[in-house]
C-alpha cells in the first residue's frame, strides 16, 4: 500500500501544465475578521484588500504587515470590490440595493477616503467594477428596465456616463469577487480621419436564466454578447468570473453558488476574444469558482472558489493547488499575486521547489 501511495504522492506532485512552476498559497496575518470579497496586486510588494463592515486592509511590504481600517461612514457596508493604482491611492466598490451601491476613493493610503458616487436608483444593484488606469473605469450593475446598468469614467470618477446592454429575462451579474468584468490592455484615444475614436477592451458575464459574456472593444459604448456552455437556471449559477491573459485569449468560471461541489459547466475558454467559447478539453475545476485571474509572470490562469483552487496554462486543463475557501484573487504585473477569503483569510501566491527536487514527506 504504502509503494501505491508514495506512487499517488510522485505523480501529483509532478502534474502540472505544460510550461508551469508549481505555486502554493501561504497565509498572512490581515488583522481583521470581516469577510474579504476583494482583491487587487499593485506589485508584488503592495495590495488593497475589503470585505464587510466597511472593512479595508492594506500591504506595503509584500504581505509581512497588513494594515486593517474601517472607511468612516460605512461601517455597514460591503466592500466587494477594490481596484488600486499605487500604495496610495485605491477604489472601493460597496454593493447592495439603492444607496448602499457606492464607490469611494483615496489618495492617501487610505487615511481618508470620499465618496465618489452614489446609486440614486433603489431599483439598482452594482456588482463589480475594473479599471483600465486611474483615470479610465467601468461599473457592472443588475438590469433596471431591461438593461445591464453600465457606468463609465474618465476622469478618476468625478463624473460618469451611462452604457447600456440588453438584459434578458431573470438575468443579472453576481456581486461575488469584484471579477464579473474585466479590461484588459490600455485606453486609448485614436484619431481616424475628422473624429477620435477609443480603443478599450472590457468584458463582464451574467448569470441566472442566461449566461452570457459581453465583449466591447471600445470601453463599453457598444456590446455584443455570447452565449459560453455554463450553468444557467437557477439565480444561483452562471458565470461569475472572466479573465484575459490578452486580446484572444480568456477564461471564464462560475457554476451554482448553492451547488459548491459540482463540476459541471463551471468554466469555458476562448480563443477569439470572447466572440466564441467552448468547454477545456481536459480536467475542469473541482466545483464552482467565484473568480479566475491571469498570471502574467508565470503565464497562467488561476481559479478559486469555496472547495479549492487551481492552476492552468491556458484554460484547457486545471490542476488542483488546495482544497481551501476563497472569495477573490489578484495579479499583478511583475507576478505579485494574492487570494483572500472568509474570517479575513489573506494568502500569498508562492512558487514550490521545482517537481525534480521536491519529494513529498511519507509516513
């Protein structure tokens, strides 16, 4: 027996997708209890996490010393979402109906924060929000009259402009991780012939009676929408979650909240920016996945969710890293890269010593 299991053990610790180094999670000390929904890596020294009870915590040190504040004013809310720019200056998006939805900002550190916008409609709900820089933004929130509510910045949100897309029946976006839309790339103004043009590519995902990815090419004025094999249904499944490594190439993961240990129709791939996806020809995540990001240092997709996380190439074939909760993940550029979860869970993405090196401990 123990000859099969020291077999079992050499084999899963050599499995990884072609091209990959073998990563972990390794915890960290937030210094908070609230539950952390968002996540976003500057570099590999710097992140701004949230969660609830208006609840921020910020690194400057790589994850050694996490700072834990409270934004004042909104002790009951919920922060899904933070987009941060340097160690000083971040975004955070609270969810909820009508006034709860807000976004608030600073350029300090966090030492102050002001409150950018507020939802007026208490019909709406905002789920999730990406930037392209500072100053380029773009919010997801559920339909009002039969349309995604989209709002747009291009000033750090001082002001805001609507978009629009289509929604169908019960269908909605999901306030899980602050990863139902993604940008990928640079904003960018272009002249052609007598008028400007933008140039910024945004996707977001829905879920619930459909499950749909829209695709925009220049920074949401226009959408157009696909249909990827996910779950759909109940208001509980969908896609949750949508990453692109570049213009071509992304991944998109959810399945059913309420179903955490089911595998089926919790991830999709494309390969023609988000006009066309299809199922990963090889093993799918072990269940549903609130978020996915890209690591661009390593040059792989990562998934989390409630059962686990796992690694990918390129989508086709997951991996499993762990079996433990996540809400969120980050990446940033250089490779800095961290998950958060439940009970202020905070964990840094590490590599493991090379497979040829790395033996398993036996009993």
């Amino acid at each position: 027996m123990f000859r099969l299991l020291r077999s079992a053990l050499l084999l899963a610790a050599t499995m990884q997708p072609a091209g990959a180094v073998a990563q972990s999670w390794k915890t960290q000390a937030s210094n908070t209890a609230a539950n952390l929904r968002g996540i976003s890596a500057v570099n590999k020294q710097v992140a701004w996490a949230s969660g609830t009870g208006g609840t921020f915590v910020r690194t400057v040190d790589g994850g050694e010393h996490w700072q834990a504040g409270v934004v004042p004013g909104a002790e009951q809310l919920d922060f899904r979402d933070v987009e941060a720019f340097s160690d000083r200056t971040a975004m955070l998006l609270a969810i909820g109906p009508g006034e709860r939805s807000r976004i608030y900002g600073t350029e300090d550190g966090g030492a102050h924060w002001t409150m950018l916008m507020q939802n007026a409609n208490p019909k709406a709900f905002w789920d999730c929000m990406a930037w392209w820089d500072a100053k380029h933004g773009i919010v997801v929130g559920d339909p009002v009259n039969g349309n995604f509510e989209l709002l747009i910045t291009t000033d750090g949100g001082q002001t805001w402009i609507n978009g629009e897309a289509p929604a169908k029946a019960n269908e909605g976006a999901f306030a899980a991780s602050g990863s139902c839309i993604a940008v990928e790339g640079a904003y960018r103004e272009i002249r052609q012939q007598a008028a400007w043009q933008v140039e910024a590519r945004a996707w977001f995902v829905t879920g619930g009676a459909a499950a749909r990815v829209f695709a925009s090419s220049n920074a949401g004025a226009t959408w157009a929408a696909a249909t990827p094999p996910m779950l759909s249904g109940p208001a509980s499944a969908g896609a949750f979650s949508v990453a692109f490594a570049d213009a071509n190439n992304g991944v998109i993961v959810g399945g059913d909240y309420q179903q955490p240990g089911e595998a089926r129709g919790n991830v999709a791939v494309s390969r023609d920016g988000g006009a066309s996806w299809s199922r990963p020809k090889g093993l799918a995540p072990r269940g549903f996945r609130s978020a996915v990001a890209y690591d661009r240092d390593a040059k792989m997709f990562v998934t989390v969710g409630t059962t686990g996380s796992e690694l990918s190439r390129n989508g086709d074939s997951w991996q499993p890293v762990d079996s433990e909760n996540y809400n969120a993940l980050s990446f940033a550029p250089d490779g800095g890269g961290w998950a958060v979860g439940p009970q202020g869970k905070i964990v840094v993405w590490v590599p493991l010593p090379h497979h040829s090196r790395f033996r398993p401990r036996l009993p």
